[in-house]
C-alpha cells in the first residue's frame, strides 16, 4: 500500500530562529500521526540545523531539499549536489514550477536530476503539471512526466514520489478542480509504478485539503505557503490522517 505524504515546501523563507519555530512546532504536532510521512523541505541552508530538531523524536518526519544540482561535485559556485544533501535528507523537489519558470530548468535537465537523486540515495519528489488552465491537459502533463524521468528505469519508480501541481495554482487562490486532478493522476500512474505515491499540489490549506485527500487516487499534498504557519500545517497533517483512516 501506498503511504499518505504531506509535503512542506517553505520555498526562500524564513530566518534561522523562524526555521527552528516551524520545525519544532510541526514535530511536536505531527508525532501522534504515526502513519503520516510529513516531509519538511526548508531552505538548504536550515537542512543541518532542522535535521536536528527533527530526529530528535518524530520518526515521521522526513527532510528534502528544494532543488538539487545534476553532477555530484565540481567547480560550480553556488551549487548543492545531492551527495551533499544525502547527509542531512532524504529527498530532494526536483522540476518545481517556480525552477522551470524562473531558472529555466527544463524536462532534459530534471531527468538528469531525478536520476542524480537516485543515484545519491535520495528520493525525488519530481514535479509536473499543465501551465494554462484547462480540461484538456493530460496529454501535456503525461508527456511531460515522461520527459521528466527519462533517465531513470523501471525499477526506480518505487523511489520517486510524484507531486502533480498545475502551474497557474501554485502561489494562486486558486486550487484544480479535485475530480480533474484525479483524472490527472490516474494518467500519470500508467507512466509509473503502482507503488508510486502521487501527490497533489496548488493552493493546498486546511479549508480545501480534504478535497483532495478523501479520493483514493490522491496521496496527499505538497503544501507551500500553508506550510509556513505550524497550526495551518498541522490541521493539514490531520485532515490527511483522518481522511486516509491512518493513526
Ligand atoms: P502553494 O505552493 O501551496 O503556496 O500554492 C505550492 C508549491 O510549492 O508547489
């Protein structure tokens, strides 16, 4: 069976002092979901310090890089490899929406960063979805997915997590359509694995969550500005538990 997943993308925020409030918050609030995979993806540079907050007790809570680079080391400034990453977290987004549109990162470069997370140990949680809105998009969102993992093989689906986000939800009051989004997903799970999570993404907070949640096709959600207030994230975190009956 596959695990019910909430993903925390905190994107460029946060200080120091805020990074070890949320986490410590989401630690304390999530323990009692036993069943919940609660991944916390901060911004790399808070990765060592959460990661030991976190470990402290939950046992599920999970950390993740927001972006990872496609060599394992090398003469480039600025740059974090997920050998790096593999020492403070266990999965890396790679082919978010904002890294497509704002640093040009396209289907050939994330298939090389998938393929790089695998090989560091990590999992990644790869990223897709249509740019416009539209009914008629899963052929755009399923060749997209395909593209996204082409350097990785079959027997690797089980170590990739797929957050399906349309890109005019995410950072919008807007979320997709639930019953469309499960359609989505059930495309996107021809190109994979049966024992591929699936997640949803967009404009996921407490009010709108369990839209998604309560459809068996849906494994939970990645959550970006929902995620940088403990009470909201947490209130998630239950929905998800409650919906998916996991204690
Ligand atoms: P949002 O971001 O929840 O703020 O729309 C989602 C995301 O990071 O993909």
């Amino acid at each position: 069976m596959r695990r019910p997943i909430v993903v925390g993308n905190w994107k460029m925020f946060t200080s120091l002092t805020d990074a070890l409030v949320l986490s410590t918050g989401v630690r304390d609030g999530v323990e009692e979901f036993s069943g919940l995979e609660v991944i916390l993806c901060p911004p790399a540079i808070w990765l060592t310090e959460i990661s030991g907050v976190v470990h402290k007790s939950a046992q599920n809570i999970a950390l993740g890089a927001q972006n990872i680079n496609y060599l394992s080391e090398g003469e480039y400034t600025g740059e974090i490899s997920g050998n790096m990453v593999r020492d403070v977290a266990k999965y890396a987004i790679v082919g978010h929406s904002e890294r497509r549109k704002y640093f040009a990162e396209t289907n050939d470069i994330i298939s090389r960063k998938v393929a790089a997370a695998i090989d560091a140990g990590l999992s990644p949680i790869v990223c897709v979805g249509e740019k416009k809105r539209s009914d008629d998009s899963i052929k755009e969102i399923v060749s997209e997915l395909e593209d996204s993992l082409a350097d990785i093989k079959k027997g690797e689906y089980k170590d990739i997590i797929i957050a399906y986000e349309p890109v005019w939800a995410v950072g919008a009051d807007i979320a997709a359509d639930p019953d469309y989004c499960a359609r989505v997903i059930v495309k996107l799970r021809e190109v994979v694995d049966a024992a591929t999570p699936i997640i949803y993404g967009g404009d996921v907070n407490a009010s709108n969550a369990y839209n998604f949640v309560w459809r068996p096709e849906i494994d939970g959600v990645l959550v970006g500005r929902a995620s940088l207030k403990v009470a909201d994230f947490i209130k998630i975190c239950r929905i998800v538990t409650e919906y998916k009956k996991i204690v």
